[in-house]
C-alpha cells in the first residue's frame, strides 16, 4: 500500500513537471505569434512608414521593451501570475511592432526561410538541452560573458562602421545563443523538477522560461536574418 502511494506521488510529480514545460514552451510559442500578428498588421498598414520617419517614435518603443523585461525580471516575486503574463505578451507584441521594419529591408520571402531555419535550429538545441546529461551551467557563465562582449563590441561598432567586425559579432552572437538555447532549456528542465511553492509560482517561474526562451529565438533569428536575409531591391 505504501509502496502504491510513492508510486502515485511519482506520477504526480511527472505529470506536473511535464505540465510546466509544456506550459512554458506553448507561452513563448504564442509569445512569437503575437510578435508576428502584430508586425505584420504594422507592415500591411502602413504604419511601418511612420515608424521609418519618425525615429524617436522607434526609440520610445525600444526603451518601451527594454523597461518591461527589467520591471518584468524585478517584480516577479511581487505581481501575480496574470500581472506578468500580461506584461510579457505586451512585450511581444511591441517586438512585432519594431520587428516590422525589417519588412522594408528584406524580403519576405527571405524573412520566411529564416524564421524556419531559426525554429529548426532551436528546436534541435532545446531537445538536446533537455535530454542531455551534461551540466550546462558551466557554458551558462561563459555565454553570459560572451553575450556581454557582443553588447559592448555592438556599441562600439555605431561609431566604427566596420563590416569585418559586424560579420564577427554575427557569427559570434549565432554562437552565443545556441548555446543559450541549449542551457535554458535544460534550467527550465530544473525549474520543473526543483518543484514550486504554489501553482500561483510555478505559473510565474513558466512564464520567466517562456521570456527567456523568446529572447533566445528572437535574437537567434534577427543573427541569422543579417546573415541569410536576402535586402529589398
């Protein structure tokens, strides 16, 4: 009898780990069809245009980003769940609006291909993050480091103009986050198996996984757009 209650309790406890994970993964999922809905409603119209002409409109919605993942990274112990999903999903959605302006750049048909090539290549580096037995939170740290050095030899490059060192920092920052695909994926595999407080927590702790595996894709894709993109006649 006992022995049928461990047993149960097992069970539980998978059931609820794969609940989060799935949880997690259709979050960033929808995260990235709202980011799509809502790029492709700004391109079609028209007010990509004004986004081009107006450029401080541009960057009011890029600190508008930026200040949402910060208060979102802060506050998450103190809002509820509803709070920070909705905070997420505006995040997505002012991605797709700033995300429009590569319509102006590339082609569509180009912007296609590579979000394909970017899902094929994140969902290999999830699956392999999360089946391996390696511990990844050593490369965590690396990475960390390197995605540093690519933010500060991206700034530094605005005043350069160097193309030698834009096709570095392209190639370095590709490296860089399938390699943090890889390690979030197997800390969201941790989180699920850490267990959680409450429901009200592991939804938060679902939708933290979510965030971070969006902005794994997202920058993952913009790296691999500047190196596959095919630009607009």
């Amino acid at each position: 009898m006992q022995g049928s209650t461990v047993f149960d309790r097992d069970r539980t406890a998978v059931r609820v780990q794969s609940e989060f994970i799935r949880r997690v993964f259709n979050w960033m999922a929808l995260g990235l069809g709202s980011t799509a809905i809502s790029a492709l409603f700004v391109v079609d119209s028209g007010l990509v245009n004004s986004l081009v002409t107006h450029p401080m409109f541009m960057m009011l919605l890029i600190v508008g980003e930026l200040g949402i993942v910060v208060a979102l990274g802060a506050a998450i112990g103190r809002i509820s769940s509803a709070a920070a999903l909705l905070m997420f999903f505006l995040y997505a959605v002012l991605t797709g609006v700033t995300f429009s302006t590569i319509f102006l750049v590339y082609t569509k048909g180009s912007i296609a291909s590579t979000f394909f090539i970017t899902g094929a290549t994140f969902a290999a580096m999830s699956v392999y993050g999360y089946t391996t037995r390696r511990d990844l939170t050593s490369l965590g740290g690396f990475l960390m480091m390197g995605l540093i050095g690519i933010i500060i030899a991206s700034v530094v490059n605005i005043f350069l103009h160097s193309p030698a060192f834009t096709w570095i920092i392209t190639y370095a920052g590709i490296a860089i986050f399938i390699g943090l695909t890889a390690y979030d994926a197997q800390a969201i595999k941790a989180m699920a198996y850490a267990g959680f407080s409450g429901y009200e927590e592991e939804k938060k702790g679902a939708i933290v996984g979510a965030l971070r595996l969006y902005l794994d894709f997202i920058n993952l894709f913009l790296l691999l757009l500047r190196l596959l993109g095919r630009r607009n006649n």
